[in-house]
C-alpha cells in the first residue's frame, strides 16, 4: 500500500531526493521549507508501506494578490519511476487541489509542463482535465518551451458534489501490488 498524506517538516529531505531522482528542474531545500511554512496544507506526500517517501506534490497560491481570481501553482510533482502507473501522481495532484479550492477559495490552478514531456502532458490533460493556456517559450533553463496549462474548478451547487471530495478521499490509500 502507498499513503497519501499531507507533508511535514521531516519529509523535506526526502522530497528533495526525489526531486533530484526524478526531475532535471531541482530545488533548493529554503525553497521546499518557503512552501512548506506559506501554504503546509498544499503539500503532500506518497509513503511506501516502509515510510519512504515515494512521491509528493510541491504546491502555492498565486502570491500577487492583485492578480484576481486566487488560484494555485503546482511547482513540481515527482513520483519515483519504481512506483509510476499506480495512480499515485493523481491522486497527489486530486488532494492538493482540494485543498487550493476548500481552503483558499482558489478558482483555478496552473501548472507549466515540458513541451517534450509527453507522459506528464497526458496526466494533466487526460486523468485530470487540464487544458492549454499559453505556450512559454524558452521556460526552462536548457530552453525549451512549456506548456502553461490550467484546470478550472467547477463551482459548486448547493448541495451538490462534483466528485472532488469523494474522490479524493478514494484515492487516499492506493494498493500497488
């Protein structure tokens, strides 16, 4: 079984490696700790049976509040190749955004993906419906171009439930047998 679990302090080293592992964008560990004290309930992390972790979601909000509607970020998602295919970068991507929206009020969220990577694009534009907003030439440091992409959160009806909640709760655990 892999956890879903909102991150804490003692998780930063790890995220970290698994940033190094996974992406070829990498962090400074003051910028996991900035996140991590300016929006905790954004950040979430997967946990193998042994508690390592195994994946996580680096989250904020918009930090210019002149800029209407609030909406979140995803800075970076990484999950370890030993442990892709599980629904696990969903189901990391499906709580923070429950969170952007309950507890923020966010309208929407953004994201920038490489133009080459086909795998991620499929997640964000497949699994969890994002679409394209704009292409940002020259985004990352080697140059290429990304993808600005954004995912709208439907306004709920009074009494209504648009599946985010019961999904999220859903994917909390996830066996990956």
């Amino acid at each position: 079984m892999v956890n879903i679990r909102q991150a804490d302090v003692s998780d930063l080293v790890e995220m970290q490696r698994c940033n190094l592992w996974c992406l070829p964008e990498n962090y400074q560990m003051k910028y996991f700790f900035y996140h991590l004290l300016s929006w905790p309930q954004l950040l979430w992390v997967a946990e193998d049976h042994d508690g390592s972790v195994v994946g996580y979601v680096l989250a904020k909000m918009e930090e210019d509040e002149t800029r209407l509607p609030p909406h979140g970020h995803i800075t970076s998602l990484a999950v370890l190749r030993t442990h892709r295919k599980r629904g696990i970068a969903t189901a990391l991507m499906r709580r923070s955004r429950a969170e952007m929206e309950e507890v923020f009020g966010a309208e929407y969220v953004s994201l920038h993906v490489r133009k080459s990577n086909r795998a991620a694009f499929h997640l964000y534009a497949e699994t969890l419906k994002y679409e394209i907003h704009d292409v940002e030439r020259g985004y990352y440091a080697d140059g290429e171009d990304a993808y600005d992409m954004r995912c709208n959160f439907k306004k709920k009806e009074k009494g209504s439930d648009d599946g985010v909640e019961s999904a999220t709760k859903a994917v909390e655990k996830i066996s990956v047998s």
